[in-house]
C-alpha cells in the first residue's frame, strides 16, 4: 500500500463585512460572508485551548445567573477528534507496540495546548505511549532500520506529529536538516509529510486560487463554486506581466492588501504603508517571488472585553474581531481517503486596530462563538 499521511489540518476564516463605504471591500448583498485567511498543515494549534475557552465561558455564564445561555455555546470536541486521529493512524501502522512522537521546539511556549493532547491520547487509549523531542534529539538518537523503520532510543515509532519544524530557525544546523530527512524516508506516518507541509505554504494556496486550478483536484462543479466562494483575491508577484500587475494594484492602494512571505507562525506579514515601501524595496529583485498578495479581509468590528497579559487592571470596552479556525482530519494516501472529517474550532479575537492577531504575542485572545438566530 502506498505510505499514508495524518493530516490535522485547522483552515482560518474571517467574515467579509458589507462596507460599501470602504474602498478595499468588493463584497455585494446584504448579509457578510466567510473569507479564508490560510491554511495551517503543520504545527495547527489550540486543539486543547479553543476547547478551554469554552468552558470558561460557560462558567463565567452561569456564574453570572445566565445559565439558559449556556446553550449557545457550542461543543467544541476538537482534542478530542485530533488525537482521535492520531490514534486512528497509530492503528493504521500496526505495531501495538509503537509510539506517537511529537516533535517540539527547544523552548516550547505553548506547552499549555500541546500537554493536554497528550493526555487527551492517553485518556482515549491508555496503552499508547506518547514521547517528545527536539529535531536535534532525533539527529543523536533516531535510526531507521533495513525496512525503513523509525526507532528512537529503541523504541519504534508509529506516527510523527510536528509541533516544530515549521520556520527557518528550528533548523540551526544541517542536523536538524538530516533529522526532517530521516522521518520523511521512515515507515512512519508523519503528521504532516512533507507533502502536506508544502500544501500549506502560501505559494500553493495562492495557486489553487488561479483560475483553473481548483477543477484539477474537485470535479464536482458545485463543489468548486462553494470553495472558490471563501477564496479571497491571492495573487502571484512573480517577475512577469501578471506579478507586476498584482504589484501595481498594491503600490497604488497599500491598505487593501496584504503582504504574506513562505513562513508559518504568525507576526511576518506586512499591512498597511509598509506594503508599498517593501513592494517598492524589491522592485526587479527575485526576493519579491518569495511572496504573495492577498486582498485584506475587512471584517465586522464588535464592541466587547478582552483580558489579556498587558492589558489594563480594569479591562475596557473596545472594539474586537475575531477570526474562526475549523479543525479537520485526514488520513489517507495517494489512492485511497481513510478518514476526512471536521473535528471542531477555535475563535481568536484580537483588537480591531491590530494587525497581527497572536495569542502567544499578547495581541489576541482565545474566544468562544455564541450562536443566535
């Protein structure tokens, strides 16, 4: 059988207001629509948090005598169909003997999300042994065997999940480089092969966004109109008639775009004013082929609280926006889908006048939606 790759994959949206007054805003009609701002194939997080949030926010209604809201909460069951799909795969491989390895950073800062998956493993399986190590680990203690197993410190292991890996940085030498390499030529199924991984870059997103693209991997006509609904405008800034093209539209209205280079992580995107001064800075330079355009989503802005580290004693009323994660799992291979499901959400909400909306940066929260009529 063809080797088969874990996706946990959480695709970020942001409702599209009705703002005819401004500029950037092409949307017509009368109610708002979802616009996908990525999506995130390796290191996707707040499987546990979002989760949290929620309960929090239940708590805190019932607390204050609204337990009838409590219902417009939502479940969120997200760690709980992630690691569900870690283990769907641990099975999938075979060795009831095996172990999930979850591949971290040196400092890891969002090991209050990360543990509970473990635990969460372990709740739902007692007898699967979760273990943790840096790519520079895995270079000093990892070994394939004669039929491409993966073992560390002799222990064999089934499945590979990256919460590390993603940006330059956690590759300080050509060790961890030869770490990345060993597990992509492993047995293992790793979560996400390197596959997946580039799936998620910006480049590739911003090329199933060209018109034609899609109708390469759908088939179904209707299928492609409902995903090229939530594409927002993705353009290439490759040294052609089309990048300069895109390049010009950006120079010439700086706040209706954004600019995304390949990274992951958050906090490297470029907004405002500053799109034009770097779009200007690498005029005929092979650096801007580095990058894409996005349209800049304008969302609805609601007045709430947002208790954060940093903010005021007393939090203040102020203007919000949130943008919504939806978490899937697939598993599978070339030929054949095993599993592909929607597993649960997250809400991050972030100060209207920010740019970036990270949580481990201070500039966001984690939220929880409430559904009305």
């Amino acid at each position: 059988m063809p080797p088969v790759c874990l996706g946990l994959i959480r695709s970020d949206i942001m409702l599209e207001s009705q703002c005819t007054e401004n500029a950037c805003c092409t949307v017509t009609g009368p109610y708002c629509c979802w616009k996908q701002v990525e999506v995130n194939t390796i290191a996707s997080g707040f499987g546990w948090l979002g989760p949290a949030s929620a309960s929090i926010h239940r708590y805190v209604l019932q607390e204050l005598g609204h337990g009838d809201k409590i219902k417009n909460v939502p479940v969120n069951t997200a760690l709980e169909g992630l690691c569900g799909g870690m283990l769907e795969a641990w099975k999938i491989y075979g060795d009831p003997n095996a172990v999930i390895l979850f591949v971290i950073e040196n400092i890891t800062y969002n090991i209050c999300d990360q543990r509970f998956h473990e635990f969460e493993i372990r709740r739902q399986n007692r007898m699967v042994v979760v273990i943790r190590r840096t790519l520079t680990q895995i270079a000093d203690t990892a070994k394939l065997g004669k039929n491409k197993e993966l073992s560390i410190d002799g222990l064999s292991v089934a499945v590979v999940y990256f919460r590390s890996g993603y940006e330059p940085a956690q590759y300080p030498s050509s060790k961890e480089w030869a770490a990345r390499l060993m597990i992509e030529r492993s047995l293992a199924i790793k979560c996400p092969s390197i596959h997946y991984h580039l799936a998620g870059t910006k480049k590739v997103q911003q090329t199933l966004a060209t018109p034609g693209v899609l109708e390469k991997f759908l088939t179904d006509p209707a299928k492609v109109d409902a995903v090229k609904e939530i594409f927002t405008g993705l353009y290439s800034l490759d040294l052609d008639e089309d990048g300069n093209r895109a390049a010009e539209m950006a120079i010439m209205k700086p706040e209706c775009y954004v600019l995304k280079p390949q990274r992951e992580g958050g906090g490297n995107n470029v907004y405002g004013e500053k799109v034009r001064e770097v779009l200007q800075s690498m005029t005929d330079s092979q650096e801007r082929t580095a990058w894409i355009l996005m349209e800049r989503i304008i969302p609805p802005v609601q007045k709430g609280y947002m208790i954060r580290p940093g903010g005021p004693e007393v939090p203040q009323l102020v203007d919000l926006v949130s943008e919504l994660g939806i978490f899937g799992v697939i598993i599978g291979n070339a030929s054949t889908v095993i599993a592909n499901r929607q597993v649960g959400h997250m809400l991050r909400t972030k100060l209207s006048s920010a740019d970036e909306g990270g949580v481990a940066a201070g500039s966001g929260a984690l939220d929880s939606p409430y559904l009305i009529d």
